[in-house]
C-alpha cells in the first residue's frame, strides 16, 4: 500500500485532479473510509471509488494524508450527482452520531473512534 496522502471528515479540497463532472446522467457513488491508524471516517463522492482510495492512500491530499492507509468501509451508488451529493451531506451532518451508523448499516463497536 503506498502512502498515504487524504485523510480526514471533509475538508476543503487539497488534491491535485481534475475537477469531477458533475454530469447528471452519470452513477456516482458515496463512500465512506476508515483509517485505523487516526481512528476516523471520511466521507466522499466520487464516479469510480477504487481510483479515488488510491489517490487517498498515494499522498494526494494534505488531509488525508495524515492517517493512511485507508479502507472502504461502506459505498452506495446513486443514478446521478444530484442525489449522491444529498446523501453525502446526510452522513457529513451526522457522521458524530448514530444516524450515520443507521444510515451506513455500520456498527459503532467495530470502529473505536478518538
């Protein structure tokens, strides 16, 4: 696994890619993340979640960076931009608490947070 290089709950964004399209038509895929080492979630959106952990895991983005390697832990997908991006701000909001557990299918004992 290289190293790391994204991290974190969602910061500006720091990577150096080209913008995502946002083509409606387009699936997108809301996922989640676990850093063992830092003890936390990331949540993202992206087209194509395998490229994406591995500019999360390469160094790509200072935020990231910091708590590599990453997993995924959890993905949707969504028929388009417009309700991925909803659904990624619900678990953005809620990520502290047991909603994001509910909405993820995920269970809080499996992931000792800081």
């Amino acid at each position: 696994i290289p190293p790391c290089g994204i991290a974190g709950s969602n910061p500006a964004p720091a990577t150096k890619t080209l913008p995502m399209s946002r083509v409606s038509e387009k699936p997108y895929t809301v996922y989640v993340l676990w850093s063992p080492s830092g003890r936390r979630f990331y949540v993202g959106i992206s087209e194509c979640v395998t490229h994406r952990l591995e500019q999360h895991n390469s160094g790509l983005s200072r935020w990231t960076s910091r708590y590599c390697p990453w997993k995924i832990v959890f993905s949707r997908q969504f028929p388009n931009y417009t309700e991925a991006r909803k659904f990624e701000g619900l678990l953005k909001k809620q990520k502290s608490g047991m909603g994001f557990y509910k909405e993820t299918g995920l269970h809080p004992g499996d992931f000792h947070r800081l």
